[in-house]
C-alpha cells in the first residue's frame, strides 16, 4: 500500500496530467499508475463537486444547501465511477482492447484531476465574480470539464491501443453498457423484493396459524 502511495506515483500523475499521451501508454506498458491513487482522486474530485455546490458565491450559485447531502454525492460519485470502469472494460473486452480493469479505473480516475483542480479554483474565485461576470465563472468552469474529458478519451485510446474513431465508438457502446447494467440492477433489486415479500407473507401466514 506505501508503493501504491509513494512519491514517484504522486509525481507520475501530475506528469501523465499535462503529457497524457505519454503518460498513460507507460501506465499501460510499465505499471506507474496507481488504483488506489485514481480511487482518491475520484474521492476528492465529490468532495470538491459537493464543496463548490455548497460554497460558491450565491452569484454563482443558486443551489440551496439544505438540499445537497455530501454522502449521497459521494456514493454516487463512486457508484458511477464502478459502474462506467466495469462497462467499458465488458465492451473492449469483445472489441479487442488491451487495457485491464485497472487501467481503466486510472485513466478515468486520473481524469477528474483538473476537473477537481478547476472547481476548488472556481469556488474562491466565486466570491469576486461581478453580477455581469457569471460567463466568466462558467467558462472557467466549462474549461475544466473538457480537459478532463479529453484527457479521459487519451486515457481510453492509449491504454486500449485504439484509433481516435474506434475509441469514440466504444466510449458509446460503453454509455449503452451502462444503461443496460443499471437496467439489470432495477430488475433484480425488484426480483429480490417480490421474493422477500413473498416469504414474508408465507412468515405471517404460518405465525398466524
């Protein structure tokens, strides 16, 4: 656990941040990248997303605080973290793609680095954005998130030694996986349900007997 933490993880990081390209290609064929510093990553990255909600100049911010639940986000942020790795993987799987599971939870956990970077910055500057400044706000804003996204797709492309276009193409089978996992997900959770209460009705009819 120290090594997956240690300093050199740390460095690679920023290094694959700013030279994604290179970064993530050594992620793949030499093992510098670190799952359990892309988990923390996707941790901090909900912690920032819920302190900006919660934060941000009312200017900026028209969200009232009593209906944001940090644990709900971080969940939620984790969940779909899981659920967008594990449907990828499934998809380049039969499309001959050569990243594993772990890779993908890097190249997507790394991914949320600038976004995080970006909100903690936005969030302080919040409070000296002018009424007529908001676009401002929201293009810094928007500027993060795209970065992001694009590095996210290098990281895809690279780990999966894909071309541009076919990695367009599995990033959209992936979003289809995911509707289809959660989909199953609705259904069994439904299915336990019915089971459990149909052996809680044989329960009660046999206590009342």
């Amino acid at each position: 656990m120290r090594e997956a933490f240690s300093k050199e993880k740390w460095k690679y990081l920023f290094y694959t941040i700013r030279h994604p390209m290179d970064g993530f290609y050594w992620i793949r064929h030499q093992e510098r990248g670190s799952v359990p510093i892309a988990i923390l990553c996707v941790i901090i990255f909900s912690l920032t997303f819920t302190g900006n909600r919660l934060l941000a100049a009312f200017i900026v911010n028209k969200i009232d605080p009593r209906n944001v639940d940090s644990w709900f986000e971080l969940l939620g942020v984790l969940a779909f973290f899981l659920l967008i790795c594990v449907s990828n993987w499934s998809i380049t799987c039969l499309l001959n793609g050569e990243g594993r599971l772990k890779d993908i939870a890097i190249a997507i956990g790394y991914s949320t680095v600038p976004i995080t970077i970006i909100l903690a910055v936005a969030t302080a500057l919040s409070y000296a954005v002018a009424d007529n400044e908001q676009a401002l706000y929201s293009l810094l804003v928007a500027v993060g998130i795209a970065y992001g996204l694009i590095i996210m797709l290098i990281g895809i492309m690279q780990i999966h030694n894909y071309t541009l276009g076919k990695t367009m193409i599995t990033l959209g089978l992936t979003f289809l996986a995911m509707l289809i996992i959660v989909f199953l997900l609705l259904l069994l959770s439904n299915l336990i349900g019915l089971v459990i209460n149909f052996f809680r009705s044989v329960y009660i009819e046999i206590i009342f007997r």
